[in-house]
C-alpha cells in the first residue's frame, strides 16, 4: 500500500473548509494565520507560498510578513509581540531557518504560546511530553495522522525514529508514547541503525540522508514513513528507498506527495484549534 498524502492532505482541508465556514457563522470572524519569512531561501519561499495559498483556500485569512535576511532582531521580536496582541491573528510561524544573527529560542520563546502553530514553544513541548494538550508540530501530527490510516490501533507496536529534531523526531517520538508504541529513538551516533530498523513495525524517518532506508533494513509487513525531503541529481528523493523498502512494507509514503503535503494541512489544522481555543475562552 502505498500511502496518499496527496489525496489524504486533500480531504483534511475539505474538512477544514467546512469548520472555517461554521466558525465565520458562529463568531462572524475566521482564523487568521501570520506567517514571517526572514531572507529569501529559495525552499522557505516555497514553502511560505503554499502555507498562504493552502490558508485562503480553507477561507482564513492569511498574511505574509517578508523582512530582508539582516533585520534587526528587535524590529522581528517587536513584530511578533504586536501579532500576539492582534485578535485578528488567530496563528503565527516564523519562518525557520533564521539568519545567524538572530536568536531562534528568543523568537520562539516570544510567540505567545496559544498562538505558536508549531508547537515550538517550551510550553507546548512541555504540554506535549507530559501529554496535556498542546499544539503539535505540524510534521509529526501528518505523520501520525498517515499512520493512523494505516492501522488505527499502535499499541504495543514498535516504532523507530531516525533523526531526534525539534521539529520532528522528539515531538514524533511523544506522540508514538501517546499511542502506547515502544519507541526507540535513534540517531547519527547510533551504533547499528540497520539492526534497529530490523526491530521495527514503524519506521519514520526523518534525518535527511537520501536513500538511507534500504530494502534489507525493513522487516516484512512493517509501516514506513519517509519525512526526508532530499534534492539530489536525480530530483527530490525521501531518506528511504523507495522502489527497495516498498517492495518488502506493508505501506509506505511516497516523497513527494506523502508527509509534504499533510504538513500544511495539520499547520491550518492548528490554526483553527488556535482560534477556537481563543474563542471558546
Ligand atoms: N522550516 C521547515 N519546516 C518548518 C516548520 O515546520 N515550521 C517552521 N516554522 N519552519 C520550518
């Protein structure tokens, strides 16, 4: 089985749509999501143009805030502390990478915590890891999301995580907690990840190395999802091998049109929670 991000992205945001409308209904007021992009690297602004044109088409409203590569970090921080207290601004996401000069954990740390729609902030790492509420990253929420399509109850399965970011493989690795999986969490300093994978009945990978996954790595039957977005010669390829590992899983993501998509999705997802919750209040 090959698993349709695409399509499943798709249907996520249908849904949304319909939530949106509701919500303008009820509030006469829609989610807002800000997005601030710092320079101009050629994946980010493709990604914040996506996140804009997925946000109208779900009817929020959505804006981009555009800064040259050397604004001060004040003039970003400020910016952020005016969005905080705008009630038009339901979500707001900078960006990442940021240029050297600026402070990543300052950024994060000023983005108010009900409307940080990437779960960055400490407070929603920390809501997440002691399993209180909290918005999710976006990528691990449209991997687990994919998974749960894949087969509804996880508990007791074992899961590997290659790759321990903050944005993907510790929040990946909770939300694996949540599901009452055993979760392995592995690494570039990870003796043998062969041997580990091996284990495995889920495997996400996300350390963007192309390829790295073979065929051999993968037991029969288990559950392989790819977060890699590798450019290589050949084109973008995931950190799995996808005509090798798909011929021995029992599903898999393609890349492109497996995680990528759900991404976005799961960030409009977030935003709407971000202005219920803000509502609800
Ligand atoms: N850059 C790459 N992925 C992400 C993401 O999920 N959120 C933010 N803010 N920046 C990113």
């Amino acid at each position: 089985m090959i698993i349709d991000g695409k399509k499943t992205a798709a249907e996520l945001r249908e849904g949304l749509k319909k939530k949106v409308a509701e919500l303008k209904s009820t509030y006469n007021a829609v989610p807002g999501l800000t997005v601030i992009l710092v320079g101009d690297d050629p994946a980010s602004k493709i990604y914040v143009k996506n996140k804009e044109k997925f946000a109208k088409e779900v009817g929020m409203n959505s804006e981009v805030i555009r800064y040259p590569a050397d604004i001060e970090e004040k003039k970003l921080l400020n910016k952020i502390n005016e969005l905080n207290k705008n009630d038009k601004t339901s979500g707001i996401l900078v960006q990442l990478p940021l240029p050297k000069h600026i402070d990543k954990r300052k950024v994060i740390e000023t983005i108010d915590h009900t409307k940080d729609v990437d779960g960055f902030h400490p407070m929603n790492v920390g809501n997440l890891s002691s399993g209180y509420s909290s918005s999710i990253p976006c990528t691990p929420l449209g991997c687990s999301l994919l998974l749960k399509k894949v087969e509804k109850n996880l508990s007791g399965k074992h899961a590997i995580v290659i790759g321990r970011s903050n944005l993907n493989g510790k929040p990946m690795t909770q939300l694996l907690l949540k599901e009452n999986c055993t979760v392995t969490i592995t690494h570039s300093k990870t003796k043998d990840l062969k041997a580990e994978c091996l284990r495995a009945d889920i495997i996400i990978a996300a350390v963007g190395i192309p390829k790295l996954v073979k065929g051999d790595w993968v037991k029969k039957g288990a559950i392989v999802i790819d977060v890699g977005i590798n450019k290589t010669d050949s084109g973008i390829v995931g950190d799995v091998d996808f005509d090798q590992v798909s011929k021995v899983a029992k599903a898999i993501t393609p890349v492109p049109g497996g995680v990528g998509p759900m991404t976005i999705a799961c960030l409009l997802r977030n935003t709407v929670e971000c202005f219920k919750k803000a509502h609800y209040k």
